[in-house]
C-alpha cells in the first residue's frame, strides 16, 4: 500500500489526468457510506490528488464491483467501465481489459443479482466470501505467456480498426507496447502491466505521446 501511495505522491505530481486501470483493490464493491478501512490510505491518496485540481478516473478491473455512487461522490474521481477520451486530437480508448476475457470470474460476478447479494450481506460479510473466493477470482502473479499478449495486442488492433488512435489496457500483468502506422496516423496499443511486480505504467507527455514506464 505504501509503494502506491509513494506512487500516486511521485509519479502523478505533474499529471493533468490521472487513470488508475483497475484492479487497485483486492475487493472492492460501492457502499452507501462506507470507505474499506484497509483502503482508506490510497482513496485519500486519489482524493489529494483530485483536490489539486487533477483530473482522476478509475476505470473498474475484474477486483471492482458498482464503483460509482458514494465514492465517487466521496473522492471526486470519475469511474466508469471503460472510457473514450480525446488525447491531444488521439482519439483513445482506456479500459482495464478483462470484458473480452471469456475466462475471467469476475465477468460472471458482475450483474445485477450479485450486486444485490452483495448488498443484501453487508461489507463485512462480502469481504470475508470474496477474500474466501480470491484465489479464483485471479492470480496475483501471472506468467508470461505469448499468448495472452497477442490476444490483447488482437483485441487492440480490433478497436484501432473501429477508430482508435490509442487503445490503453491493463488486466494480462504483461507491459506492452506496440504501434504501426496507417495512412500516415501511428496507431498506439499500451499494456501497463503489473505495477505491483513490474513497476510498470504508462505516461502520455506532449512530443513524446504514449509510453511505458517504470517506477522504482
């Protein structure tokens, strides 16, 4: 947590815009009210950061459930599911990855009778079956494997093929980054990877556009 928030404190000083890809949380599902205690450090870490004047979104992962409502309202920060945004004229997909990921749980778990269950049990309750189920829901540490990341730089050229200059994904704990030129306009796919693991993350800066990174 610490290393996070070291993170958020460094790296995000000079952003504009900050997007936080998903899977910051272990668990995390909206309460009316209510802030994980374990989690209050990094959300009033993006809340300090929001109050600078930033611009923070929070894209949901496969760990995130029904992030809207009281937290955003609480923290200031934008979350969505997956957002278009205009990147100096790039036109720019960001999402953490997971929904065209036909193996992933937490596909499954995202609907309106399991939000409800969720809400029905309370925050303890659901964080004591989610820790119990967390050993399914995903793998803290990936392998590399080829084939993953040709499926996500697939995935990738499909969306750049509906327009996307850029394409911004996480999930696949792989950092990649590939580009290719079409009638003259680079077409940018960018993995941040695993921080955690890696360090890895992504920056845009004017003149240099979009890149991996590494942090400490």
């Amino acid at each position: 947590m610490k290393y996070v928030k070291n993170f958020l404190g460094d790296a995000c000083e000079d952003a504009d815009k900050v997007f936080v890809l998903g899977d910051l949380f272990e668990f995390y599902h909206g309460y009316d009210g209510y802030i994980y205690p374990c989690y209050a450090g990094i959300v009033d870490s993006l809340k300090r950061l929001v109050e600078k004047g930033k611009e923070v979104c929070l894209l949901e992962g496969n760990h995130e459930f029904g992030m809207g409502g009281f937290f955003q309202e609480h923290t200031g920060i934008t979350c969505a599911k997956e957002m278009t945004v205009d990147v100096e004229g790039k036109r720019t997909y960001i999402a953490h990855g997971h929904r065209f990921d036909a193996f992933c749980l937490g596909n499954v778990l995202k609907t309106p009778a399991i939000y409800a269950v969720m809400d029905l049990f309370g925050p303890a309750m659901t964080w004591k079956i989610a820790m119990a189920m967390r050993i399914f829901l995903s793998k803290k540490k990936k392998p590399y494997s080829a084939k993953v990341m040709e499926a996500f730089r697939r995935y990738a050229r499909s969306k750049q093929d509906e327009g996307y200059d850029a394409v911004v994904l996480a999930h696949s704990h792989i950092p990649d980054r590939t580009s290719h030129v079409i009638d003259g306009r680079e077409k940018v796919y960018l993995n941040t990877g695993d921080f955690i693991e890696h360090g890895s993350y992504g920056e845009y800066t004017t003149g240099y556009g979009f890149q991996l990174k590494r942090y400490g």
